[in-house]
C-alpha cells in the first residue's frame, strides 16, 4: 500500500529509488548526524537505505516518508510500530540544512499524528511518542508546536551519551498548544 499524505505545500510520501541523490545530499549534514542515528555516507548507502525503508512498509513496523516542499527532498519522517501492531508507536523525524527554521518539521509531525490516530492505515494508534536529545532545542519546540507533552526526562543510553525527552500524544487529547 502507498500512502501519501499532503497539504498545499507540503507532501509526505514513501522514499523512492530516484531519491538516492537528494537524501545523500541531505544525509551529509553535520546536524542530522549529531542529532539522529541516520547514517547515509554516500550515494550507494542512499540507494541501500532507501531499499530498506520498503522493507519497514512491508511489515508495517516503520514507515518512512521522504518530506517533500516546492517539488524537493527536504527531510525524512518515521512512524515506527515494533511489531507492526500495538496501539502505540513513535514518531521521528529529521530536517535537511536548508529546510530548517521553516515549519516543516512541526507540519509533517502534526500531518503524520493526524493520519496515525485518524484513519486505520495508520492503525488508529492511541499513543504516539516523540524522544529527542534534551541538547536539541529545536526538536523540544516541534514537539511542543504540534501538542506533544513532556512526560519524562529519559537517561542516557547508547547510542545517546546525554538524557533525552520523551513527549507524547494521546489520541483524543485537548491540544494546549
């Protein structure tokens, strides 16, 4: 099943072969490295990677968008379901240099939470979670723009040498945002 989410402006859809070039060329950013566990060294991982995240689609436990605004590549958004099934999942997501401080990030989480909690591809999840390093400001404010409330300050654990934010997302939920 393919699934594509869109606004006027912005798109998320499943990472295509032919988007090898542009993730390369984003992965191959100082920040998404310190800050994410996303590894793409070259154009040949790009390819590897990508064939992965179909892999992710066919067994329902992660599924990965390619953020696309004004027709280009501009970031990378996961909803992640060990199992494939559950009720909760957790959603990541990273932003290319020159995406950022735009909104992007806040649009394709709140586009993606939509979908996971409103419509049965997304398995209807009641929970969704968001964890991101406590030195990352940035991720802090998307998750508060998009309703995510902090719940508990996680202790470090490999790969990340610092404690980390788990904020979350109830299905229902008033927004205080």
């Amino acid at each position: 099943m393919t699934v594509v989410l869109s606004s006027a402006d912005l798109v998320l859809r499943p990472w295509e072969a032919c988007d090898a070039t542009a993730l390369a060329a984003l992965a191959d950013d100082e920040e998404v490295r310190r800050w994410t566990s996303h590894r793409v060294a070259d154009q040949e991982d790009a390819v590897h990677w990508i064939a992965a995240q179909g892999v992710g689609w066919e067994t329902r436990e992660r599924l990965s968008f390619a953020v696309v605004a004004q027709g280009q590549a501009a970031g990378h958004i996961v909803l992640k379901r060990p199992g494939g099934a559950g009720t909760v999942a957790a959603i990541g997501y990273w932003t290319g240099a020159r995406s950022r401080g735009l909104g992007l990030a806040s649009r394709a989480v709140e586009m993606l939470t939509t979908w996971a909690f409103d419509t049965d591809e997304g398995g209807a999840l009641a929970r969704l979670e968001l964890i991101h390093n406590v030195g990352n400001p940035a991720s802090c404010r998307v998750a508060e723009k998009t309703g995510y409330a902090l719940e508990a300050v996680l202790p470090p654990r490999p790969p990340c040498p610092l404690e980390g934010h788990l904020h979350v997302r109830e299905r229902g939920a008033t927004r205080s945002v």
